[in-house]
C-alpha cells in the first residue's frame, strides 16, 4: 500500500470491530544497535503512535562506568518505550535496572540473542542461552530491584543447540524467575562463521516453533520478530502471537509503520509521509537541534520516508548531501520534501 492509498481508509486486514487490539506488546519496534536511537525513536513515534519502542542495546558495564545520562537519555514522547540491557552478572544488571526505573523507562530487556564477536567476548548476548540458570539469575536481581516488567528478547537456540527442546527448557527457565514476556528472533544464532548481519538472513527462519511456544506457554506473552515485512503476515502472525517486534522493514520503510498504526489499531494518523514530516520537524527535530544535535545524525533515519514515491531517490540524495554541512537546519529537511510531487 502506498502513502496515498492508506489516506483513503483502513485495509481489509483491520478486524470488522475496528475494535484496537489488546495488550501491551502488539507491536513492538525491535531495538537495533546504531538504528534506535532516540532520534530515530521520536520518528517511530510519529509513526506508530501505539507501537513499543526499543533501545539499542546498553551493555551493563558502559551504563555503569560511562555516560549514563546520555545512555539513557529519551524524548518524552517515546512513552512506552523499553531499555535494552546487555549484560551476564546479576549485580551489574540489578543496578541497571533500578536506573532505567528511576529514569522513567516503561520495561527493561535482556538481550540474549546477538551473536557478535564483541558481545560473545563480554559473555552476554545469544550465547547466554546456553546458560539458562545464569540468565535467570539475572532476571530474578533485575525484578527485584525494579518494578519495570523485565523481559527477554532471545533467538530460537544458538548452533549445537537448534531444537524445540531447548527453546522450551530456556524460556521455562526465564518463567521460573518471574519473565512473563518473550521476544523471539525466530531463528538460531550461529556463535561462530557467521557475520551478525549474515546472522540476521543466513539461518532460517522457523515460525512454527514460536507458534508452538506459545500453545505450550499460553500464560507468557510471546513476541514474534524476524523477517516480517508486510501488513498481511504481521495480522497473519497476531492471530496467534501476542505482538509482532518488527525491526529492518520498519526502519528501511518507516512508512509501513503508519500502515501497521492503521492495520492493527484503527489509526489514521497521520496523513502522509509530508505530514510525519512536519510534525516531527517541529514536535522534536526543532528542539533537538537547538539543544545541540546535529541535523546529520536525525536526518539518516528519515532517508526511506519516501520510499515507492516518486522523487524518494532525490529526497535521499538531498538529505545525503546537505544535512552533514555544518550548521544545517531543518530548512535542508524542508527544502528536500518541497522537491517532491506530493508536497504541492
Ligand atoms: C542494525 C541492526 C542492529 C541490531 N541491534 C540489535 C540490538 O542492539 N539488540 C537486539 O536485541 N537485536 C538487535 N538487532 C536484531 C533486531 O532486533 C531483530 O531481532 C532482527 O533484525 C530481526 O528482525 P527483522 O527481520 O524485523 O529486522 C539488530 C538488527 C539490526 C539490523
């Protein structure tokens, strides 16, 4: 569905009630390191105006020892938003959560599905599913120390270990400290041979056994992400899960948000990728900007605004080109959005 067609009314996909649908993770935005920010947040916002917002991951030691205002710094507007912490000792990750609490976050994450090097060195991240008494101790200091749902974003195993068995044995492990809330990346992490980008194609996805999850955990939300990318397999998808956590599709055609807002919950808003535009220039691209960011590092999340219009290839180039000029305002983000068709 273009931008314009989604003006003109709710597609087939939207349940007959038109009824919003229920709980509190139907759709999710998947938390993505050097994507999420909260930049990038605010704009999802705009979008998706019921949809969860994720952090990047913030590993436990860098909130601890660095710039912890900075890490978990977010926009008023982010509401419901969650921190994503990477982490393996129940100390370090306890103290986290208590900052996220204390900072205003709505729920606090445990990574334990990235497979890169870097991660897998500190110990945390997909490798700890193989570790699943150690994660649960995490998750029991983290629940004691805050009043934030703690939740677990994982993979369906790690290699060696590509079976509903462990799937199920890792999570009843994490039920057992408490967790009653699963995003599942649905396929295996490879801990070795494979790149985390090829880590995100290469293994095949496999829905089936999040779906069986959730038949033998009826109790647990479960959290399907990993490779969705169109209306109709994300209402496909809620017919069974209790949320979808979209993550690629989402920031590559943030439009597909503002369709989903409308799919899932009846929104209609906003109007057009114009009107996100102007709303988010002056609600926080304005402010930000004035407060020190740089139009750069808000203006790479909005390069797929367009995408599938005509002009959408000049409105990347534009953004690509001015906005790293030094003191560039939102003026460059206008000027770029007045050269395509639908702006007159
Ligand atoms: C650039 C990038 C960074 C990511 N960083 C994180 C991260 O910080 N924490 C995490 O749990 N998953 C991370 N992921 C994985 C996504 O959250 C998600 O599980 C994955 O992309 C599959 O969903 P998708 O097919 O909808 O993109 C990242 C993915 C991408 C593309």
């Amino acid at each position: 569905m273009n931008p314009a067609e989604a003006r003109q009314g709710p597609p087939a996909a939207l349940p007959a009630s038109g009824a919003p649908r229920a709980g509190t993770h139907v759709l999710c935005v998947a938390p993505m390191m050097a994507w999420t920010d909260r930049h990038c947040r605010a704009f999802h916002r705009v979008l998706a105006p019921h949809a969860r917002l994720y952090t990047e991951m913030v590993t436990a030691d860098a909130l601890l020892h660095g710039p912890t205002a900075r890490l978990l710094a977010f926009d008023p507007s982010e509401h419901p938003v969650a921190l994503q912490l990477g982490g393996s000792e129940p100390g370090a990750l306890a103290r986290c959560a208590r900052l996220a609490e204390e900072r205003g976050f709505d729920e606090v994450n445990l990574n334990v599905g990235c497979p890169s090097p870097r991660v897998q060195r500190g110990a945390f991240g997909a490798c700890l599913m193989l570790e699943p008494r150690r994660v649960a101790g995490c998750l029991a200091a983290m629940r004691e120390a805050c009043a934030l749902p703690v939740t677990v974003k994982c993979r369906l195993g790690v290699d060696g270990h590509d079976d509903y068995p462990f799937l199920r044995d890792f999570v009843g492990a994490c039920a057992d400290a408490g967790v009653a809330t699963f995003a599942v990346h649905a396929r295996i992490a490879a801990l070795t041979g494979l790149s985390p980008a090829q880590n995100r194609t290469v293994p095949p996805l496999d829905y089936g056994r999040v779906r069986r999850l959730k038949q033998e955990f009826p109790h647990l939300a479960v959290v399907l992400n990993g490779g969705l990318r169109d209306t109709a397999c994300v209402v496909g998808a809620l017919a069974w899960a209790d949320g979808v956590m979209v993550g690629r599709g989402a920031y590559r055609n943030p439009w597909w948000l503002a369709e989903l807002e409308l799919a899932l919950f009846g929104t209609h808003l906003p109007a057009g990728p114009h009107a996100v535009l102007e709303r988010y220039i002056a609600d926080y691209a304005e402010p930000a900007l004035a407060d020190g960011a740089r139009l750069h590092d808000i203006a790479r999340h909005l390069l797929g605004l367009f995408n599938g219009m005509p002009g959408a290839r000049a409105w990347r180039r534009h953004l690509s080109e001015e906005a790293r000029r030094r003191g560039a305002g939102v003026e460059v983000l206008e000027a770029a959005a007045n050269r395509l068709p639908e702006a007159a």
